[in-house]
C-alpha cells in the first residue's frame, strides 16, 4: 500500500515538473527554446523509477510541448522549423526513454541475477552443511547398531562433531560425584589436561555446558572469558585454548546423561542453524549412547546368569569348583592374544563360562564316578554338549555362546564329538575353550586322579597339538604360561568384565 502511495505521488511530480517545463518553453515565447533540454530530466526519471509505457508518455507529452502545438500559446515558430520540430524533439525524448528503460530493465536483471546467483550460493552452502550433518548422524547411527561401548560410542560422537562443526574442541560432560562436572570424552586435547586442573571435577553447573546441563537447554557465549558462568573453568578454556564455546543436554526419557558441547579459538556469533544443529546431533547422541548402554546392560545380564548357572553346575562336583572361572580366564587371555575384537573376546568369555552347562542333566552317580565310565555312562557325559547347546540357543542372550558350548568337545583332527569337525570347521572360540579346558582339568585334582605338574601337563599340549588341539592356539596357551601363569590371569579374568564395560 505505502509502496503504491510512492510511486504515485512520483508520477504526479513528473507531471508537473513536465508542465512546468511547458510554461517556461510558452513563457520563453519562441522555438527552439533553451527550455526544451529540460524536458530530458523528467523523461529519464520516468524511465528510472517507472515502467517503459509511463516513461513513453511523460516523452509524447514533452514532444508536445516542444512543438508546433504550442502555436496557440502565442509561441513564435518559424515556417521552415515546423516539420523538424513536429518529428526531431518527440523522436529524441522517445529515443531516450525507451534507451534509459531498457537500460533500467537491465540493470534491476544484473541485481535479480546477482541474488539469485546469492541465494544458490547460500542454498549450496547450507546443503554442503546439512550433507555434511547426515554423514555425521549416519555415522552416529552407525554406532547405534553396532557393539561398541559406550566409552567407544562417547569418543566416536566427539570425532564426528568436531570434523562437522570444524570445533577446535569438542567433548561430552557428563555430571560426576555429587556436585561436579567432567568431559566423559574430549576431542582436541587429552582429558589428563582437564584433570591436572580439575582431579575432582569442576564445579557443576559452570561453563555452556553446566548451564545445559543444569537447565536441560541449548547454551552459547561468544567469549566465555567475559561470561559470568565461567568462573574455574575460565582457567580451562585457556589452556584449552578456544574462546567461543556451545553445548546442548545429552538425555533420554527424562534422564540426563551430559552436554555434548564444542568451543572455538576466536570470539564469535552462533547462527540460530547451528544451535539447533548442535541440538540435533545431541539428540541423536542420546539414543546412541542408549543402545550402547542397553547392550552392556544386556551383556552383563548375560555374564551373570551365565555365572548363576555355572555356580549351579559346580555346586555338584567340588572338585570342579572354580573350574570355569579358570577357564574364563585362559579363554579371554589367549582370545586377547590372537587380537579378536572386542565382542568377539566377550563371546568366548560367556562360552567358556558356560561350556559345561549341560551337565545339568548328568546324573550325579554319573558325573562324581571315582572310577572308569562305562560306555552307556560316557555316552550320558557325551550328551552335555547338545544339552547345552540348546539351552544357549533357546535363551536370546546366550546365543553367541552356542558354538563353543556345542563344539568345545571337537577335536582338531576330526574325531571328536558331536560333529566330528575337523581343522578350521571347528570354531575358534570352541577351539581356544578346548585347549584351555584340558590344561584346567590336568592341573587340577578331579575325582579319579590326582592334578598333574605343569611341566607334565604342557607336554600333554605339545603332544596333542595338531591332533586333538588347534596347534597355533596349544602355542598361544604355551606362551601364556611360561610368561604370566596361571594365577595371573585368573585375577585378568576376574576384572575383565568391570574393564570391558568402562573402556
């Protein structure tokens, strides 16, 4: 509306200014007149400000006042100027308000053009960006399904967010004691440097990310050395060397976890994108963070119930007591060795645990016999394996323990049971059980012998390797021994599991 008032009160000043013109051409008395010239003023702020079809008639009009037609007003005309002044002033004010329209036309398309070239720009920026932010959430989604920890799962968020948000720093606090305040994971700098500063954790509540923290809301400050919610923490930054910082709450279903936060070497602004960027990537961060726990929470569920029922197994033979926790133990040292990954050292611990556990339903005259078994009695000690087996795979979370519980009896030459695999077939986890098995059972007492020295047992090894044993694994076992012992890694078996869920 205001736009159309303007444009209309243009358009009567050009008309008066155009009459205004006439007057002084009538006033001058005489054509040609100096007066004429002016008349380009008007046409040319026609043509400037308005359309061509405007411009035009502003030009018809000052062709009129320049000509004949003014003969009425006592005008003075020379005979021979007539015809000239009839065609040359119209045809130059038309002349020039048709150049300076197009010229005009021209000009708003090189503006329209530079902002559309602005606006591509910016749109090819912000998709660049938010291509950048789903690899970054694909990645984080990739943590989410697969079986890392949550201490993994924590450190590859902060690696992704600092290679997106190009942070000089970025770490995920997390609320510690009960009243402080600590990076869980830091990317950029070492967590012993917050710790020389902080060996009890900073005051909870202080910096962006105790302020999201505390008010479960996304935080900024442009320069966290001139904002009153860093007080110790000002000494932090410093030496962590950023000014500008932002973090965002880190929860799942009302529960805080921490702030994923992020800072920068120079002083700045935070775009309003950017924070709800960093809102989306924390978002995303909780529901990794949540699977991860969930699957520790499972794994250790598994561990235990595995424990309870291997303590039940043991409960009937006291001269196996302990036996699987041994066994635990040389299993994870030996699957360490090799260099499996982690999940996979984490299967063979809950097998090894529960390689036994079919004996549950060999009777006790049975699996206590002091003496030689019969055959029908071997047969039923031969069962433990399938028994076992299946109460692995009927119960979800002992599943991956299936292979070793069912196949640790196999012999690496074929003629074990129940399968009767051979060589490789045989799994590796069911392998490195069945080494580790023998050597407990022959260094231990057992009802119808006494335990073997090491010295004789290893030689046991040594013979079977290759035949009963996978031979790389009898070496590893070798190895083992001669370099740590027995009792040592049973003490590794025994915090294994407290280290694995806090690395």
């Amino acid at each position: 509306m205001m736009g159309r008032s303007r444009q209309a009160l243009e358009q009567a000043a050009i008309l008066v200014a155009t009459v205004a013109i006439t007057a002084l051409v009538a006033w001058d008395g005489a054509l040609p007149s100096i007066y004429t010239n002016l008349y380009l003023l008007p046409i040319v702020v026609a043509a400037w400000r308005h359309s061509l079809a405007w411009a035009a008639t502003v030009a018809v009009l000052a062709g009129l006042g320049s000509s004949p037609a003014l003969s009425p007003l006592g005008v003075h005309i020379h005979d021979s100027l007539r015809p000239v002044l009839w065609l040359g002033w119209p045809a130059i004010y038309l002349f020039f308000a048709v150049g300076f329209s197009q010229w005009q036309d021209l000009r708003r398309q090189r503006q329209e053009l530079q902002k559309t070239e602005q606006i591509l720009q910016v749109s090819q920026i912000q998709n660049r960006q938010r291509q950048e932010e789903l690899l970054t959430l694909s990645a984080v989604h990739d943590a989410i399904i697969s079986e890392e920890t949550e201490a993994q799962v924590c450190d590859e968020i902060a690696r992704q967010v600092a290679a997106l948000t190009q942070a000089k720093i970025c770490s995920i606090v997390v609320p510690i004691n009960k009243g402080g305040e600590a990076p869980a994971v830091i990317h950029g700098m070492t967590k012993a440097d917050f710790e020389r500063l902080f060996p009890e954790g900073a005051p909870y509540g202080e910096g962006v990310a105790g302020w999201a923290m505390l008010h479960r809301r996304v935080a900024w400050s442009p320069n966290v050395h001139r904002d009153a919610r860093y007080d110790q923490l000002r000494a932090f930054a410093r030496q962590a060397g950023y000014t500008a910082a932002a973090a965002a709450p880190i929860q799942f279903d009302g529960e805080l976890f921490g702030a994923l936060a992020i800072g920068y070497e120079e002083e700045r602004e935070f775009a309003p994108e950017e924070l709800a960027r960093l809102e989306r990537l924390a978002r995303q961060a909780a529901l990794a963070i949540r699977s991860a726990r969930q699957r520790e929470t499972l794994s250790r569920f598994a561990y235990e119930t595995a424990i309870a029922l291997t303590e039940a197994i043991e409960s009937r033979d006291p001269y196996t007591g302990g036996h699987c926790h041994r066994l635990s133990a040389w299993a994870v040292a030996v699957a360490q060795r090799l260099g499996l990954p982690d999940p996979d050292v984490e299967s063979i611990r809950l097998g090894a645990i529960l390689h036994d556990v079919g004996k549950i339903v060999v009777p006790d005259v049975v699996l206590m016999k002091p003496g030689k078994l019969t055959p029908v009695e071997f047969a039923a000690v031969k069962q433990h394996c399938y028994s076992g087996g299946q109460i692995c795979k009927r119960v979800p979370f002992l599943r991956d323990a299936y292979p070793i519980v069912y196949h640790h009896h196999e012999r690496y030459d074929g003629s074990g049971y129940p399968d009767g695999l051979e060589g490789e077939e045989i799994p590796l986890g069911a392998r490195i059980v069945a080494v580790a098995d023998a050597y407990d059972a022959m260094t231990t007492d057992r009802p119808y012998r006494q335990a073997l020295p090491g010295p004789e047992a290893q030689a046991i090894l040594e013979r079977g390797a290759g035949k009963q044993w996978d031979p790389h694994v009898v070496d590893v076992v070798l190895e083992l021994i001669s370099s740590e012992g027995g009792p040592l890694l049973s003490e590794a078996s025994l915090s294994y599991s407290h280290r694995h869920r806090q690395a």
